[in-house]
C-alpha cells in the first residue's frame, strides 16, 4: 500500500492507491519488503502563488541487516515545485508507522534503525515535507516505496490445532508450552472442504475454531510474538461439478481450474475471503502466511484431473498411471497457486483494502523429499516442473519480467524411514541444493525456502525412531553443515527490489517446522523435541 500525492486545485492532499507488487518476498527471521509506483502525473492547474507542491515523492532503501543495524534511508527528497516561481531551501522529516502515517516518535532525521520491538507488523515510510525561501511549507508527503518488517523465527512446529481433538484449554496449553520453548511461528491447516462447505456458504464453527487457534498462538506472551503459516487444502466436492459423483474427492483440483485460462473462481473467492476475513479479526499482515496445498508431488493429497476424450475424471493412479498424470498434476496445480496468490495478493474486499494483502507471504505447498518415483514426483522434479510451466523459456529472467506466483519455496525434506530405523537427515537435505539450483536458473536465486515439514516417525511400533533418538536427530538436523555458502546465499537472500535478513540464523535452514507423528496419548505431541526446543538459541 502507497500514500501518493494527490493534485487538486494545487494542493496537496494525500490518497491510498493499493499496488500489485512485481513480486513480493518474505522470508526467515526478519523480512524487510518495499517497491515502488510513480505517482500520477500532475496535471495542469490554478494554484496559490507561493504554495509548495509535491511533484514526486520522496524514496528510501535500507543497508544492512536487521541483528546488525538495518538502517533505511532516503535517496531522494522527492521533487516540489513552488507555484507561479520560488526556490525550496529547506526540508522536514518524518518517519511513519502504517497509511495512517503515525509518526513516530522522535524519529526526524533522513535515517532510521529498523526496531525488533517497535516495528514489527508495521509498514515504515518517510515523510518529507518541503519549505521555500519566503517560508511557506507543503503538506508532508509520504515516500513512494516503504518497508514492511515481519518476524520469521529461527524455531517453528506444526500444530494441528483445528482439529476437534482439541478444546480451549489444552490448546492454549500447547500454544504456552511452545511460546515457553521461544517457537516464532506455528504452521496450521485450514481445510478448504471443512470451511466453505458450499459455495460461498462458510462454516461459522470451522472458522471460529481457526480464528481461536490462530488467536491463541498470536496473542501468546512473547517477544517476538508468534505467527502462523495457514496451509490451505483439500478441495469441497461442490468445486468439481465437472466430475463424476465418485471422483468428487478432497485430493482432486477443482473442475473450474484446469487450464491456464479457466476462472478458477473457487479457490480465488475462498482465498480472498479467507483473507479478508482474517484482516477483518484485526490479524497484522505479519501475523499470518499461506501455503497453497500440502505435498502436490505427493498422490496421498494431490491427484489432478484428466480429459482423454471422455470428459475430466480424476486421473487413474494405475499402475500405470494414466496418460498425463505427471504432467497434468504440475501444471494444474500452478493454475490453482496462480488464482490462490493472485486473490490474495489483489484482494479488494472491504478489510482488504486496510489490511496490506500485497505484504501477505504465500508459499508453494511443501514438496516431499527424493526417496523413489513411486507414487510421487520428486521434490527436486517437482520444482523444476512448476518453474517450467510458469517462466518457459524466460530463463534467469523470469523473476523480474514475469514474476512466479509464490514468495517462498516450501519443502518437506523428510529422511527416508521405508526401512524402518532412525537415519540421518542428510538423507534428504542432499537434496535441497538442487532445488536451489533450479530456483537460480530462473532468476530466483534469492527466494526463501522453507522447510515447513520435516521428522521422524516415532516408536509406537517398535520399528521407528524412538523419543531419545528423535532428540539427537534433530540437533543433527540444525546443526546440519554440507550446504555450500552459495546455496546458502542463494536460498536466503532476495531480490533487488525486497529485502531480507537471516544474519541471527545459525544454519541454512534456519525456518523449520518440526512434525512428530505422534499417537495422539500425550497432550504435548512435540514432547521428544520439547527440551532441545528449550535450550537452543532463540
């Protein structure tokens, strides 16, 4: 969101105009976003003799990093004219929290230290305001681009806190067990079937239990407070009126999304809705994050639709799965990601329009690792896959003249346990460094990655991973030192026109969410991780 001059009768007044960025990116730790729009080009106009006006706005960049000192700067006072002939000699400052440009206090150079404390979940703008010779002063005017300051943590889990299991007691309990452990973001589900059970007919009860979880995690006494990735899946069967009754399941796309030109209305209004109402809860567009679906390479929760001349039907598995399974499932899920980001990233309802959607991170559905080519693409297939489908040919371009629907490349890098055992996850982090390879060949080579799963199966069985050896895994997990310092560049650090920080980070994936696959008979499912959870660095 931008404040941009606005011209009438040569004075200067103030407008919000909400902006589509190119791109916006968000990412581990702190994540500093700005962009940039010119403001409308001042007509020709009566003014007052001796009025000062604004011509362009002012623009800041920031250097450094946020642990470190991130300073924001301004680069350009901006241009002002003074009407019917003057000169400008001197000018104001003002660094601003959010369009209602709050000042804040004190701050009045042309500098800013970026505050841990102060500002987060806040957009940060500079006003300027411009004075003649004879002393006659404009109206402040806010910079074109802002930085918006969001925190990302170095610990995060899952917690699958929408499910009925759950009460508002022991829920709470969990979210301060974790908040005690200095966790800095919490990843939930909100089933898409279990919301919107008709179309455009919300679940009042599916949408208080997701308002009361996420409110329990955000409200949570921390500092840093917490925030929570939403991970939306499962389509309703009312989205597949274009199938047979029988492959109207929760795995399936919807039937109005299956091509790069169909609508895609359903999953567009629940994604801007969802927003929306979020928004309208009072949630800061810091305090919540999307990931579109949940393992699409992975047939258990994403089977796509075929058409082989007898009209779409959900694809035979096999095996042999049916012709243009594989493929039909990469490009029908970026037709689903590109509706999903682009409704919530454009989202003009009423709450909206207040509330930043722009700033909103949206992520891929995490991949799950390289383990074979049964009943899955790989991850590092997957993402070569979906890149394909959006950039083409465009290459190391991509980014900037034809910016993919996603902010972060999620991943679930799980250790291949299909023998039972306790191994190692370098088993599957190998992989990530050629994911990131892919992701550089299309000029995303400083789009974050998130692992927004990863674990070992426990013992319940007797065969897995036991809660002591769970433990040692884990450390073993964050303190994981085969990644090349480029890939750890190239995961972490961003474009040219947004900016991010990981400098408090102590390995290359320092955003991990951790999933024990517990029975459910202990009432604090990360137990076997909870005391190294405690003692690591915040």
């Amino acid at each position: 969101m931008y404040r941009l001059a606005h011209y009438e009768a040569g004075r200067t007044t103030r407008t919000n105009a909400t902006v589509t960025l190119l791109a916006l990116l968000a990412g581990l730790v702190l994540a500093l976003h700005s962009g940039y729009k010119a403001p409308p080009a001042a007509a020709t106009i009566d003014c007052n003799i001796g009025e000062v006006d604004n011509v362009t706005p002012p623009t800041i960049t920031p250097t450094g990093n946020v642990a470190n000192s991130m300073v924001l700067s301004m680069v350009s006072h901006g241009s002002w004219s003074v009407c019917g002939g003057g000169t400008i000699t001197s000018y104001n400052y003002q660094w601003v929290h959010d369009d209602a440009a709050t000042p804040i206090p004190g701050k009045t150079s042309t500098s800013y230290t970026v505050s841990q404390t102060t500002d987060v979940a806040h957009l940060i703008e500079l006003s300027v305001q411009a004075c003649d010779s004879v002393g006659d002063c404009s109206d402040y005017v806010a910079s074109s681009n802002w930085a918006a300051l969001g925190f990302y943590p170095t610990k995060a889990v899952d917690f699958p806190c929408f499910q009925t299991t759950y009460n508002n007691q022991n829920r709470t309990d969990i979210v301060n067990e974790l908040a005690a452990a200095h966790v800095r973001q919490v990843r939930i589900v909100a089933p898409w079937l279990s919301i919107e059970t008709n179309n455009g007919v919300y679940s009042s009860t599916a949408l208080s239990r997701l308002y009361t979880c996420i409110s329990d995690i955000t409200t949570a006494n921390t500092t840093p407070k917490m925030s929570v990735i939403v991970s939306v899946f499962d389509t309703p069967s009312w989205a597949q009126t274009a199938y047979p009754s029988q492959d109207r399941v929760k795995t399936v796309p919807p039937s109005d999304c299956l091509s790069s030109t169909a609508s895609c209305a359903s999953i567009s209004n629940f994604m801007a809705t969802l927003t929306n109402d979020l928004f309208g809860q009072g949630y800061a567009w810091s305090q919540f994050s999307y990931e579109i679906w949940n393992e699409a390479n992975n047939r258990t929760f994403w089977t796509p639709a075929c058409n082989n001349g007898s009209g779409w039907h959900k694809c035979s598995e096999g095996p042999p799965p049916e012709t243009n399974y594989n493929s039909n499932a990469h490009h029908q899920y970026v037709y689903l990601t590109t509706a999903a980001y682009n409704a919530v990233k454009q989202c003009s309802l009423t709450n909206c329009l207040t509330g930043h959607p722009d700033a909103v991170t949206v992520a891929t559905g995490g991949a799950l690792a390289n383990w074979s080519t049964v009943n899955y693409i790989t991850m590092t297939a997957w993402n070569s896959y979906i890149y394909s489908d959006w950039c083409g040919g465009s290459g190391s371009t991509c980014r900037d003249t034809n910016p993919p629907p996603w902010d972060v490349i999620a991943l679930h890098p799980y250790p291949n346990q299909s023998s039972g055992g306790c191994p190692y996850v370098s088993t599957a982090f190998t992989y990530v460094p050629t994911v990131a390879t892919t992701m550089s060949a299309y000029g995303d080579s400083r789009l974050p990655i998130w692992f927004t799963e990863y674990g070992w199966a426990d013992d319940h069985l007797g065969t897995y991973c036991s809660d002591l050896n769970q433990g040692s895994r884990l450390t073993d997990a964050l303190t994981y030192p085969n990644v090349p310092d480029t890939v750890r560049d190239e995961v972490w650090w961003v474009s040219d026109e947004k900016f991010i920080d990981n400098s408090s980070c102590t390995s290359f994936y320092c955003y991990t969410y951790i999933l024990n696959w517990d029975s459910g008979t202990d009432t604090f499912g990360e137990e076997s991780i909870y005391s190294y959870l405690q003692s690591a660095p915040q």
